[in-house]
C-alpha cells in the first residue's frame, strides 16, 4: 500500500495520468481518509471518515470510530480533513449536444420534426470541449434534456456521466418531456387539452390491448390470435411507459393555473410528474407537496421573464422546500457554465436554504427522482466522488479530486490548456509557443 497526499500543485499531473488508466485497473481497491464526508443519507455528515471505492462502487463508509486499524487497499488517499461528496448531477441543459451555441452546425438539441419519440442521446458528445469544464465544477453526471420540436411532446431526455468516454450514455429515452404555458399565437389551453387527450386515447388503446392479450389466451385458432394481437407503436409505447409511471413526466410550466391542471392530470393517470421552471410555484406549494411532485428550477432567476413568472424570486428554492416540496436546483442556459451550479446551490442558501438540504437538491433528488445509483455515499453506489479543497459552495473553492465510477478523473480543461499555452515563456512572438 502506498500513501498519497494530494498537493495542489501536482494535482493536474496525479489525476490526469490517473485518468488514463486502462479498464484492468478498475478494480484497483482505493480508500479515501480522515475525510469529513457528506453522505446525503442517514449518516449525515461524517467527520474523520473514510471511504472505500473498488469495482467502481463504493463498498465501504467507515465513521471515524469503526475505521479498521488497517486497511486493506492498494492506494489510500489522505483527505486530511477536507471535504468528500457525492458528484453532482446538473440537469436541463444540451451538454454533449451542443458546443457553440452561434454555430448552427454544433447544435442536436432540438428539431422540428421531433415528437415524444426523440432520441437526442443518438447525437451526445462524449468528446466536448465543454464537459471536462463541467467537471471543474463537480459535476459527475447530467440529466440532458432537449428542447424537442414544435408540439406538446418535444422529446425525451436522457442521462450520462462525465467521464468523456464513448459509451458515457447511462440510460436513453428515461423521461417524457412537455412543453406548456403561453404561446405567440393561439391558447394555452390547446397545449394541456392535448395533453390530457394523448393520455386518455393512450389509455383506453392500453386496455384495449390488455382486452385482447386476454382473449388471446382464451382463443383456440392460431389465425385469430395473430389478428388480435398488436404491436404497439413506438409512440404508444412511450405513452403506456408514462401510464405505468415506468417514465417521469418532465413538464414545463410557470403559470399556477398550468401547474394546478398537471397537478390534477397526474392524480387521473397516476403520472410520476415533475414541474420544470415553475415560477408560480410558491402560490401553489401546499397542493405540490401533497401531491409529491418534484420541482426542478433555478435558484438564480429573480426577475420575471414573462406574464407567466412574475412570483420569481431568490427565496423560491427555500419557501417550497420549507413547504415540504422536493426540490432539484437547476441552472438555466445551454450546455455553457454547467460548473456555476454549486454557486447557484449557494445563492440557495444564501436565501433560507439549509446547507444539506442544498446539497441534496443537486445530487440525491435528482437521483432518486431518475432512479440512478448515485447521488449518496452509501454502499453500493457507483463511486461518483468529489473532494473538495473548502466549503464546495465557496466562489474560492476548489475541486481537488474526482472519481467518476472508481475512475479518477483528469481536472484539465481546455481553458486550462489555453492559459498554459499562451502564459508560457517563449522565444516566439506574445500568443504564440514552441
């Protein structure tokens, strides 16, 4: 066993060469102590905790009592004291489908002909220049989520981790995505008349399906079970997902009359539904909280940006969860500034927010409300970790480590690479290097 201090200066040399590793090292057997540990679980906060990562999973949370007198590990990292968390999920955003916004030709997130159907993780980009600057900011995964076409339905979002590997997709196609509130032209109420009216059609085609599943059985001529039987289409199969609650819901909506009429289409289809923007939502918080609906907004908006958000405000993020109402913290924008969203968690907090609940709006809510196995320090899952050089909602603070499933993670990005190149000494004319 060997023992590693992580020295701020040698940082990007350990964790970029560490990030070349090939997939036979993975089941390198890492602990990481005397770190104070949020674990976003029942254990809270952990103070001279250590950690154990192998396999790509974390197998091991040890409170600085139960630590064992020795370790068996091939690598131990002493955290001395800093700060250990889970890595954070950003989410409403087109990273990986969009590089320069101006650009029309780097943009996948959004297509006129797109429905419920599409795919937009097809296009990800696992090799963006944006995601290793995401990851400078803590961020371990994202939930992207394409803007989709002109209808209701504008597609599906999907989830991938930050790794910068080709096969960093996650899961495709895990949550439905709709787009409501007002219009240049004509009325809102098309858009959730429509809505309800897919949903309806989808649930009647459903049992009629399972009408003739049941008659299948009963029927004696191989012929007619052929005929009965119908495969459904791709449409109709997102729709039964979203019956089934085997899909979320991710709906746009700001106004508290659009979000009391979701509010109401959840509780007849049984949708798991979770409101996007929700500007309006502290009018409405009690009847969101007792319908469990998961709130996804920005912590930083503070200005109305239409007739549809004038309750926008810096204390939203705090008044719906005092309420009772879980909250993801999201910032908004494209695929640009990802990393600001532990600021935004701060300016959270610094409006009524407490800390770990903070903390939690950006990594377990999110991972509980899309099934994936991070967003806690618990055992047994993946081995998404962050360590800190401070506080991680301080502007000072640095990221010092990352792991992305037991793999650590180069800090590197090409702004990095950028200052490096044009502040070196040269012979060569200013901007310009060997």
């Amino acid at each position: 066993m060997k023992n590693i201090q992580l020295i701020t200066s040698l940082r990007y040399v350990l964790f970029g060469a560490l990030a070349l590793t090939t997939s036979a090292v993975q089941a390198e057997k890492i602990a990481i102590t005397n770190a104070t540990v949020y674990t976003v679980a029942e254990q809270g906060v952990l103070l001279q905790a250590t950690v154990v990562i192998e396999g790509g999973k974390i197998t091991a949370v040890y409170s600085k009592d139960d630590v064992p007198d020795s370790l068996n590990a091939d690598t131990i990292i002493d955290a001395k004291g800093r700060i250990l968390t889970p890595g954070f999920i950003a989410t409403k955003n087109l990273l990986g489908l969009v590089e320069v916004g101006a650009v029309s030709a780097t943009r996948d997130g959004s297509d006129k002909k797109a429905d419920l159907t599409f795919d937009a993780s097809l296009a990800f980009n696992p090799k963006s220049s944006l995601i290793p600057y995401a990851r400078k900011g803590g961020i371990t995964s994202n939930l992207v989520m394409p803007h989709g076409g002109e209808k209701v339905f504008t597609g599906q979002s999907f989830v991938v981790n930050l790794s910068g590997e080709f096969d960093s997709v996650i899961v495709s196609q895990n949550a439905v995505i709709v787009s409501l509130g007002s219009t240049r032209k004509g009325s809102r109420a098309v858009k959730l008349q429509t809505l309800s009216n897919e949903l309806e059609d989808a649930q009647k085609s459903l049992a009629k399906a399972e009408k003739a599943k049941a008659k299948k059985k009963k029927s004696q001529g191989k012929d007619k079970e052929e005929k009965e039987a119908k495969t459904p289409s791709r449409a109709e199969q997102v729709m039964y997902a979203l019956l089934s609650g085997e899909k979320p819901l991710l709906a746009y909506a700001d106004r508290a009359t659009d979000i009391l009429a979701l509010l109401k289409i959840k509780q007849k289809y049984n949708l798991d539904l979770i409101l996007v923007g929700a500007s309006d939502a502290v009018l409405v918080s009690e009847e969101i909280a007792k319908a469990k609906v998961t709130v996804m907004m920005s912590a930083i908006d503070n200005l109305p940006t239409s007739f549809d958000s004038l309750h926008t405000s810096l204390a939203n993020v705090a008044i719906l969860s005092k309420a009772g109402v879980t909250v993801i913290i999201t910032n908004s924008g494209e695929s640009h500034n990802i990393n600001q969203l532990r600021f935004d968690a701060g300016v959270a907090i610094a409006n009524g927010l407490a800390e770990t609940t903070a903390l939690a709006a950006i990594t377990a809510n999110v991972a509980d409300s899309f099934n994936l196995n991070s967003g806690r320090i618990v055992v047994g899952k993946n081995a998404d970790l962050v360590l800190w050089s401070s506080d991680p909602f301080e502007i000072s603070t640095k990221v010092d480590a990352m792991w992305i499933n037991g793999n650590a993670m180069s800090l590197t990005s090409r702004q990095d690479a950028l200052r490096q190149r044009y502040t070196a000494d040269t012979n060569m004319p200013r901007a310009y290097t060997k």
